[in-house]
C-alpha cells in the first residue's frame, strides 16, 4: 500500500468540528451503527430480506444446507452465496450482526481515508458514514457482512498487518462471493499502481495467497453452479456504471497521489466491460460499487481538486448521490405499501395447504413484489416453483419474463408439477404481472377465495414424478425425496438434476435429462430415498467436468433417453 498523502492542504476545505469528530473511525462507527440500528427496528424490512432472514432460519434449525427443494424446484443453497453469515447471524441475531456490518465498514473505510489522504478523507468519510445505513434498508445482509471485512482486509493490508489481513481476506470469500470479487478488483488495481508487491517479501506472500483464495472460491463456485445461470446487464445500468468509471478517471487526472484511485476507476472500467459482453451471474451486479460507494469514492479526487469547479461538483455529486439513493428510496416506498411482509397474510395459504396440500405437486405463488413467500412458506416446507434468486429465476422460469401466453403458462405449470396457484391481493413483482392478469381472464378454475388470496387449480396436473401411474413421491423435504416405485424401469422426476443426489435406501440410480431434470432409473420396485450428500470424490468430479453416471455394479446397459416432447421417459 502506499503511503499517506502530503502537500495537499492547500486543497481541503473547510470543514465544521462536527464533521471532523464524524469521520474519525470510533465515531464514525458508532454514528453509522446506530443509524443502521434504527433502520432496522423501526422501517420496513427492504426486499431481499426475506430470502436472508430464511437462509438464517434455516442454518439455526438444521446447520448448513447445501441444497433446497423448496426453491425453483431444487437449487444449491448457501454454498454459492455466504457460508459465513447465515451461521453468524444465527449465532449472534441479525440485529447484531448487520449493525456491527455497517458500523465496521465505516470505521474501516475511515481509516483507509485517514492512512491515505488525511487532508482529503472528511467529506469523504462523512458521506459514507450516512450512505452506508441506507443499504440495510434493501436488506442485502451478507453482502454488507462481506463488505465490512473486506474493507478492514484493505485497512488491515495499509498498516501491514498481514495475518490480520489474511484472515479477513478468507473471511470475505466465507461471506460473500461479490465482495471478495470487488475485492480482489481492488487489490489488482493496487498492485498495478504499486508493483512493490512484487518484491519477495510479505506483501508479496499475500498477494500469492489471495489469488489462491480467489481460485478456490472459483473452484467452488464451478462445483455448485446452477446450469444457465445469469443475471442481465442492460445498456441503462452499462451507461451509469461506465459514466461513473469516467469521471472517476477524468477527476483524478493530473491530481496527486491519486494513482491508486486512477487504477481502481480504471480497473472496474475493464470489469464493468466484460460484465456487459460475457453473460454470467454477474451481470448488473458488477454495479454494487456506484451502488455503496460511488459517492464517497468520487468525493476523493473531487476533495484533491478542493471542490472545483464548483458546477461540476454539484452535478457530479448529485448525479451520485441520486444512483445511491433512489433504489433505496423505491424500495422503502415499496416495502411500505406491501401487505405480504406480515406473517398474518399468509395464514390462508397455509391454512389450505394443511388441507389440500401434496407431496406429488408443487405450489405457485405468483411473486409479491418482495418476496416473501420465500420466507413464510419455505420455512413450512412448501416446495415453490420461484423463490428470490433472480440468477435461477431466468434459466428456470424464463417463461414469466416474456410474451406469456395462455399454453405457455400451461406448459409452464406443467413442466413444474403445479397443482395449486395462489393469486395475493398485493403489490406483486415485475415478472408477475402478465400470470396475474392471465389467471384473472379465466385461464384456470377458481377454486377457493380467501381473505387477501384467490385460489386456482391446475386440471389434470402433471406430477413431480412419471409416469404417474407407476411412482409417487411419499415424501419431500429441502435436501430429500422419498418415492413409491412399483415397477422397475426409469422415471423422471420434474426436480432440477445434481450429482449429489444419492440413493440412500432402495435399488436405484439418477442421471441428468436433456432439460437439466433428474432421471431415476429403478432395479427393483419398492420405496426409494434420494438425499443431497456432498462427497470429495463427487466435487472433483464435478470440478473437472467429468458427468456422473449410473453405478455399473448394479445397473447394466445405458439410460433411456428423455423424449423430445418432455413427456415421461419410455420404459427400457
């Protein structure tokens, strides 16, 4: 890292004694901390609450789960997202923690700005202070727990303090994918500023070992992907998060020590553009920066031009601000409208599921706009056809994203073993709109209205398991399926396909379809029990690509192939 700025006195304005007691890091920390506290008490819970509050709910019944059938008909779970914070928050509360998020990211960001530029940090580190709460307000939890350490990582790396810095540095990629990413982003933007770390020695050490980090969270990832999986990135969010990189590099143009700052706006740039052009999880996502920190990162080459010219700070300034602020504020308006966020809105639904509810289908419920059917009802064990995840959302349901037609959303429902679709009387999401309007012309049998809900049932509803005749699932939980064969032969079961499917109990094995399902090939009739379970072995396998398959012990000859129609797999 480099070391503290001179010279630069002459650029800093004048700042009040209050804002100079902000933006100390006790201070700042405290002040931040108990914004968030407040936040988190008193407003709406914001739209990705659910999912987290769900996930902790989950890790403090049953520990870590890898795998859950309760969402978008099987996905991976925990492992891809956070290891780190769904425990902690278990553990310690979700108050504590995300407080104790924000509080360190403001202390820790202060502290990088003080080391740094000490004439420059005030505005800076003032402006986050009070930016930084604002975030718990959209309830991205992890991401603010990943945040944190990865900027006491940096703050840790300045006063090289390197096993310190270590630690938190793994405790980033435990946290939270997309921090460790920016993370990373920002330490090769360093290491190209300053090639000191190139020098044996610590520093260098360290850098070895983060990019080791790097490469097994990749690893990882790769091992537990979900096929298809992608988030978009259109022009709009392309033009804001590339303006930002601009200016950002056109502000720091020609100012002193500012290398560092060139090299992080130029690095993000490549990043923003490689985002765009190669579709992956990322997409949009790479914005999070503008998103927690554009504002105060722009402040920093605009504080070393000592506020001039004046124009071109105001707008610079204003134009951050508003990319910062205006989610947050849609999504408090959002949240405060919504009547799905209350657990009394849902005692309908589970009311009649308790009574009409089956192992052999699914449930939709067509998406309130904060999803909180992800919570109230996964947390019963009600296996949905969506959930929160919006990167598993458009590979498996890109239908509801498109010109949804009357036999599309037949074939949808049927494709996911939807007997039940429940219709809120609510604020719903943006992909919802063309099903509710659908259901509501006629398209399905209304068979029940109740309080806030109205109830549809899907005729003649294909099940989980075919054909129908032959096999029934007796039994389902988030990581285990529990089937009634009477025939050998092989079934195909509507639940997404993984390599860790084991068979437990039972003569069977499973392989993946053409359409990413799950086919499950039985020796003997009887009662078969599928069960996620992770296995070395399995994960190498995974990592190098190499398909699982049938055990030829006890299987002889090759799958039946899935038909072209989708229907049920043809008996050997």
């Amino acid at each position: 890292m480099e070391t503290p700025a001179t010279g630069q006195a002459a650029a800093r304005p004048d700042v009040s004694p209050l804002a100079a007691w902000l933006c100390r890091p006790r201070n700042a920390a405290i002040v931040a901390g108990l914004i968030a506290l407040a936040f988190i008490a008193f407003a709406p819970k914001g739209e990705d609450a659910a999912a987290h509050l769900y996930q902790t709910q989950i890790w403090r019944e049953h520990g870590w789960r890898f795998w859950d059938n309760n969402w978008y008909a099987g996905r991976y779970s925990q492992i891809n997202y956070s290891l780190l914070y769904y425990p902690v928050a278990a553990v310690l509360g979700t108050w504590t923690v995300v407080t104790a998020s924000v509080a360190g990211a403001a202390a820790a960001f202060t502290h990088l700005l003080h080391s740094r530029w000490p004439t420059l940090a005030t505005w800076p580190a003032v402006t986050f202070v009070f930016l930084a709460p604002s975030q718990v307000l959209i309830g991205t939890y992890p991401f603010l727990f990943g945040l944190a350490l990865a900027l006491a990582t940096l703050a840790a790396l300045q006063v090289k303090r390197w096993r310190t810095a270590i630690a938190l540095g793994i405790g980033v990629a435990l946290a939270h994918l997309l921090a460790l990413f920016l993370l990373d982003s920002t330490l090769a933007a360093l290491a190209i500023s300053r090639r000191t770390w190139r020098e044996r020695g610590p520093a260098r050490l360290v850098a070895l070992i983060f990019i080791a980090t790097f490469g097994v969270t990749l690893l990882s990832w790769r091992a537990f992907s979900t096929e298809g999986s992608t988030y978009p990135f259109n022009l709009g969010d392309l033009s804001a998060v590339l303006a930002f990189c601009l200016i950002g590099l056109w502000l720091s143009r020609g100012q002193p020590n500012m290398g560092a700052m060139q090299a992080i706006f130029g690095v993000y740039t490549l990043i923003t553009i490689g985002a765009f052009v190669v579709t992956s999880p990322l997409g949009s996502n790479v914005g999070r920066l503008v998103l927690y920190l554009g504002a105060p990162l722009l402040m920093i080459p605009l504080a070393a031009r000592g506020f001039r010219p004046r124009l071109v700070t105001a707008v610079v300034i204003a134009a951050a601000l508003t990319w910062q602020i205006f989610p947050v504020a849609t999504g408090v308006r959002a949240a405060t409208v919504v009547r799905s966020s209350a657990e009394d809105f849902w005692y309908p639904v589970e009311a009649f599921l308790q009574e009409h509810g089956d192992p052999n289908h699914r449930v939709e419920v067509v998406a309130t706009d904060q999803h909180w059917e992800a919570f109230y009802l996964a947390r019963r064990g009600v296996p949905l056809t969506r959930g929160w995840y919006r990167q598993d959302d458009f590979p498996s349901n890109a239908d509801l994203y498109g010109e949804l037609t009357a036999a599309t959303y037949r074939t949808w429902l049927s494709r996911l073993a939807v007997k039940y679709v429940f219709l809120p009387n609510d604020r719903l999401d943006y992909s919802a709109a063309a099903e509710a309007e659908l259901l509501r012309s006629g398209i399905l049998p209304r068979v029940a209205r109740m309080g806030n809900w109205t109830v549809y049932e899907v005729p003649n509803p294909t099940p989980l398991a075919t054909p129908a005749a032959l096999i029934r699932v007796a039994a389902i939980d988030a990581t285990t399926v529990t089937l009634d064969a009477q025939k050998a032969r092989t079934y195909r079961l509507r639940l997404h396909y993984t390599p860790y499917w084991k068979v437990v109990s039972g003569s069977a094995c499973v392989s993946r379809t053409e359409n990413a399902d799950t086919a499950l090939r039985v020796l003997a009739p009887g009662r078969i029990t599928l069960r996620f379970t992770l296995g070395i072995g399995t994960v190498v396998d995974e990592v190098i690509g190499r398909p699982a398959r049938c055990d030829d012990a006890t299987f002889i000859g090759p799958l039946a192939p899935e038909p072209a129609d989708g229907g049920s797999v043809p008996t050997q």
